[in-house]
C-alpha cells in the first residue's frame, strides 16, 4: 500500500531501499550477519528448550496435543483449541516437528525456539536498517541476553506469543517503508504480501492490536501531522505550546472514558456476559443499542477528526492488491464461520475484546509494577509468569544465594532500564516535540516510533484489552518487540565510562537470571509419574480437572485420553469420548492437593471440584462411586454412572472462568527460606 505525496514541496524522489538505509547500503555480509544471530539466538536458548518439561503446563500441552493430531494428520486445527482468538500457526510448525522427531515436550518447543531465531534476526536486521551495525549488533545481544520473562517465553509454545514479536518486526519495518515521502510505490504482488502479512497478525494472537495502535498513531501524528494541522481541526496555541503533550494525553484519556462509558469488560458473576454497556445507568433494553451507537459516534468521530477516515479513502481504492491479501490473511476467521454453520466444527468460546474500564485498572497497576522484575530486571520469578493458576506447583529454589542475590540486583536492573528509556527519549525531545506539535512528514525515526510501541504496549495492558478475568502479565512480554532497539541506542549513545558500567551490569544479571532459571527448570513435569502408571495399568480414558487432564493426555502422547471435568472449552471431547464406552466404569483423578480455582455458576455459586462431585454421587448412588485405588496425592475413582451423571460439557451462553490470580505475581514469596 503506498501513502500519496502530499502537496508541499518535496525532496528529489529516491528508492525506499536508499532512504531506508543510514549508513552503507545492505551487504552480503548483513545477510550473513543475520543468520548468524538466528544460529546464535536458538543455540543459546536450546538447552533451555530441552527443560521446557520443567515448567510444562496444560496450555502449553494443548498445543502439543494439536501437534500431535497434526503430525498423524488427524484433523487441522484453524484456531488454539476451544480459543478462537488466537491461531494455530504455533501448532502446525510443532507439528512439522512431531513427525519429524516424534512427540514430547521438547520436541513441540522447537516451534518457539525457531520463532525466536527469527525474532533475534528481525532485531539485528531492522536496527541495521534504522540506525547502524553497531546498534544492530547490540538490539540482538540484548535480546539473546533478555530478562527472564522473555527467557522463558521463548521456547513456551502457548498461544503464539513469541510468533507475534517475530512477525511485528518486520512490520513496523515495511511500515516506515512504505510510508515514507517518495517511497517508491509497491507492485502487485508486493502490495497482496504486506497486505496479508499486516493482517495476519490478528490472526496471530490478539495483542497485535499494540502494534495496529503503534501504527496509527504514528501515522496520523508523525507521518501526516502537518495535514492534520493544516486541516484546522486542532488548535495550534495548544500543539505549539510546551503543553502539548499534555494536550494529547488529556484527549486520549477522554476517548478511552468515553468508550468505557458506552461498554467496558468486567468479570460479572452474575451475568452470562463480560460486556457492560452505558455502566447500567439506562434500562437494559435500550443500554446495548446506545452504548454501540456511542462507540460508533466516538470511533467515527475520531477518524473524521483526525484525519484518518479521509486518507483511508484516498488509499484503499487504488491499493486492490493490498486489500486482496488482507482478506487472505482474514480467511481463517471466515472459513471457521462457515465449518461452524455448516456443522462440521462445533462453536468455540472466545474471549472477548474490549477495554477494561480506567477506574478498574488498579490491580492491573499493581500487577504491571510487581511484573518488573521478571520482565525487564533479573528477577528469580520468572516461572510464575507461566505456571501461576495452572495447576503446577511453582519450582522450589535451586541455588537460594543465588535467589537472594538475584532479588537484591532486580530493583537496581529495573531502575537502569528505566534510566536508558528515559534518556533515549531525552535525545530524542526534538523529535518528539515535532510529533506532538504535528510538524511530522514522514514516519518517526526508529527509537522514537519503539519508545510510542513502549507507551501504547503499557497502556493497552494497563486497559487488559484481551481479558476480562485476569490481570495477565504476559500481555506485557510484546514490550521486547521495542525495548531491545531502544536499549541498543541508549547503550550507543552512552559515554564510554558509564557504558563500560551498565551494560556489563545489565546483561550480567540478565545472565545470571537466565542460568538460574535453567537450574530451576531440571526437572520432569510433576504428572509425568502419574501419566506413566496409568497408562502401565491400561487406563485408556479418565475424567479429571482441566490441568490433569490435558497434562497428563499430552505426557502420555494420547495414550490415555482426559475429558476435563466440567470444562468451558471442551477441547477434548470429540478427540477422546470413545474411550467411554457405555456401560463401563469411568475412571476419574483427583488431585488432592491441587489448588485450582474451579470458577462460578451463572447465580455467583463456586463451582464444586471433581473430588466433592465424586463425594456427592458415591451418597446419592451409593456403591456407585468408588476409590479403586490411590498414588501418591491422587486418589483414582471408579464410577458405575453415565459421564452425564457427574460431568457436562458447556459451549455456549456459559460464563468464562474466573482467574483471579491466573497470571500474577502477587502469590510469589520475595524470599526464600
């Protein structure tokens, strides 16, 4: 898709290859390079990859059930199972693996890991592009040498989140490409490409929405700010003024209240829907037709205003190709709709994407604050970003000196990083007071469009903008699309003094983090001796809460098949109810010591566990339920009664689980005994 030139004059009209490049033109040898990073970046994250059974938990076992039933070519996942909002593209490459080396843990984790060679590469390449080979060189370092959440998220196949940070760098790269006075317009076939490369990272995962974000506001205030002020829609006493930034700041907090007013996300107990419109204030029969009439006005509002409805209008038509592989990129959502009306997949639940309300972000604040530590600083606790509310115990300390010495470092590393940040953007305060003012003809400069990707990145975490139910910190690991470039400049731009001082601090306890979290991760997965004696004693079928029964169907590879008790997301129904024939006993497991929150019923009731249901049929139908034995902390029943006695499988109009603590840190000890 080309931007056309505005009326003012311009520069003579150069490739966007030249334009791109700062220093010397692209080289064989900057090919070279970037292999070389990919080759580095995936031998230094292998032998984490190899332990990634240490912090295996159920999520991350339905991709390699997927993976599983991909490489027998059983079926062909569009989606994560049972979630229709993120695709399946991780499963498929773990897939390709499976049949090539055979099925386990580490065999699935080879997905991620090859996504994060290309994700290394990205960052040499496009800072080799943005600035120079030094910064590029620094970019991959750092991102090789990352704080433990990124660490770990690199080789954990779960839901494409390394996926997405890969595709994001190459496009933010052919954005400030294209969009760039003079580029060069794109063929055809270029243009089908960016286009569906644009779009398929929706169907990535959902959190693509902080790049689309990114995107927008650059264009609108970097790339055409000079239209949007010639359009006299803005007051220039306010743009002009060293207030601006407070301008803008003041204007998007009145959008984001405006939209919440018409219809925010928020975990209700006692509605089957997350989505509250006009916050009650208006009788429920009219409030959903005025709050979408609200979002309307204020999104239709803000595109007419900003100039942005106009210059899509411009650009669309005469960019077909574009359009035709956006479509292409969207064909999964399309070909899921038509299997689901013509009854050949069954519908899935899916999470829904909104906001949360501004005056509900304070756990989220909290929550971001205490994630710190594993996301930029060299905290110890990285696995709880994973296994926190997954059924899986948290690994116990290691090395515990090294657990003390790591949370003494992690408040100096945070405080460092923040320091880099803060002045990067010092030196780039020109640049930034020409955004704000709207003085912009051209896409932001590298650091100061990855630093807007930092701001945008927290507050769409700061708004939960993909979850109702949880404060997930793991929305926050797509800052590494940005941190890394910006770390790189902050580090090029330093004196040689005080680099000599902060980047061997920064990235030594990087280090150590990471070696202390591989440390933590030797060991097997705590089911695995569970999934092994029940499938020595022949048991082909079993009923267990949702973290058993898809851990232990992965660690046995499909030998015993699990149908998880009383699950939202049936994701392993069809695949495993014939292993329950009528009239034979249904083998169940309960997990005495799990700790897993078993949700809500539609009236705000706690929904019972597997183990006080079983205890509830053995009195009404005694004899019927029965322990036939016990290993370890699990007791294994036998149950004489059909599978719809005790357990249904919901799919529509149900409430999705509550998660309280799902994915935060605030359950995690800062110390070790």
């Amino acid at each position: 898709m080309e931007t056309p030139p505005s009326t003012s004059t311009r520069a003579p009209r150069l490739s966007t290859y030249k334009r791109l490049t700062t220093s010397t033109a692209w080289s064989l040898g900057d090919s070279v390079r970037t292999a070389a990073w990919m080759l580095a970046a995936i031998l230094a994250r292998a032998p984490m990859a190899a332990r990634v059974e240490g912090v295996l938990d159920h999520d991350q076992s339905i991709v390699g059930l997927m993976a599983l039933d991909i490489a027998a070519l059983r079926r062909w996942p569009i989606f994560f199972d049972g979630q229709r909002y993120m695709g399946a593209l991780e499963a498929y490459v773990a897939g390709l693996f499976v049949a090539l080396f055979g099925h386990s843990p580490v065999t699935v984790a080879l997905s991620p890991l090859l996504f994060f060679g290309v994700f290394v590469a990205g960052q040499y390449a496009v800072w080799r592009l943005w600035a120079d080979r030094k910064t590029g060189h620094w970019a991959a370092l750092i991102t090789i040498l990352s704080a433990p959440m990124l660490a770990l998220w690199s080789v954990v196949p779960r839901g494409g989140y390394i996926e997405l940070l890969a595709w994001a760098l190459p496009v933010l790269a052919i954005y400030r490409a294209v969009t760039r006075p003079g580029a060069d317009p794109l063929s055809k076939p270029r243009q089908a490409a960016w286009g569906f490369l644009l779009a398929f990272g929706y169907f990535l995962n959902p959190l693509s929405l902080i790049v689309y974000s990114t995107l927008a506001v650059d264009w609108t205030f970097g790339r055409h700010g000079v239209d949007l002020k010639r359009s006299g829609r803005v007051p220039r006493s306010a743009v002009e003024g060293r207030w601006a930034t407070l301008f803008w700041g003041l204007i998007g907090l009145g959008l984001v209240v405006g939209l919440a007013l018409c219809c925010h996300v928020e975990f209700r107990a006692k509605g089957l829907s997350p989505f509250v419109f006009c916050t009650e204030w208006v009788p429920a029969k009219i409030a959903l037709p005025l709050g979408v009439a609200g979002i309307a006005v204020l999104l239709g509002g803000s595109m007419w205003w900003s100039g942005l409805a106009g210059r899509l209008i411009q650009v669309l038509p005469k960019s077909p190709w574009f359009m035709i592989g956006t479509l292409g990129a969207l064909f999964p959502f399309a070909m899921y709709n038509l299997c689901v009306r013509a009854g050949v997949i069954p519908p899935a639940q899916s999470l829904p994407i909104w906001i949360r309300a501004p005056w509900f972000i304070g756990v989220n604040i909290r929550d971001g604050f205490q994630a710190l530590g594993p996301l930029v600083g060299c905290s110890p606790h990285g696995p709880a970003s994973v296994l926190i509310g997954q059924g899986v115990e948290l690994p116990a300390a290691v090395w515990p000196n090294t657990v003390r010495l790591l949370e003494w470092l992690t408040p100096v590393t945070v405080a460092l990083v923040i320091v880099l940040l803060g002045l990067r953007a010092w030196n780039d305060r020109r640049e930034w007071r020409r955004f704000w003012s709207l003085q912009g003809e051209d896409a932001s400069p590298g650091t100061v469009l990855a630093l807007l990707g930092l701001i945008v990145s927290t507050g769409l975490y700061l708004l939960q903008a993909t979850s109702p139910n949880a404060s997930s910190i793991r929305y926050l690991v797509p800052i590494w699309i940005f941190l890394p470039g910006v770390l790189a400049s902050a580090f090029c731009g330093l004196p040689k003094v005080a680099l000599r001082f902060a980047a061997p601090f920064l990235l030594g306890a990087w280090c150590l983090a990471q070696v202390n979290l591989w440390a933590e991760m030797n060991r097997p997965s705590p089911l695995r001796p569970l999934a092994e004696i029940l499938e020595k004693r022949g048991v082909r079928g079993m009923v267990a809460e949702t973290p058993l029964a898809l851990m232990v169907t992965n660690l046995s590879h499909g030998h015993v098949g699990a149908l998880e008790f009383r699950s939202t997301w049936p994701r392993l129904w069809d695949r495993y109810i014939s292993r329950f024939p009528e009239g034979q006993p249904v083998t169940c497991v309960v997990d005495t010591e799990l700790g897993w929150y078993a949700g809500e019923d539609p009236t705000g009731a706690r929904n019972t566990t597997i183990g006080e249901e079983l205890r509830k049929v053995a009195k009404r139908f005694p004899g019927k339920a029965r322990i036939a034995w016990r290993f370890q902390h699990y007791e294994i029943w036998e149950v004489d009664l059909p599978l719809s006695e005790f357990n249904s499988v919901e799919v529509e109009n149900t409430p999705l689980p509550s998660a309280p603590g799902s994915a935060n840190l605030a359950s995690v000890s800062n110390t070790v005994p």
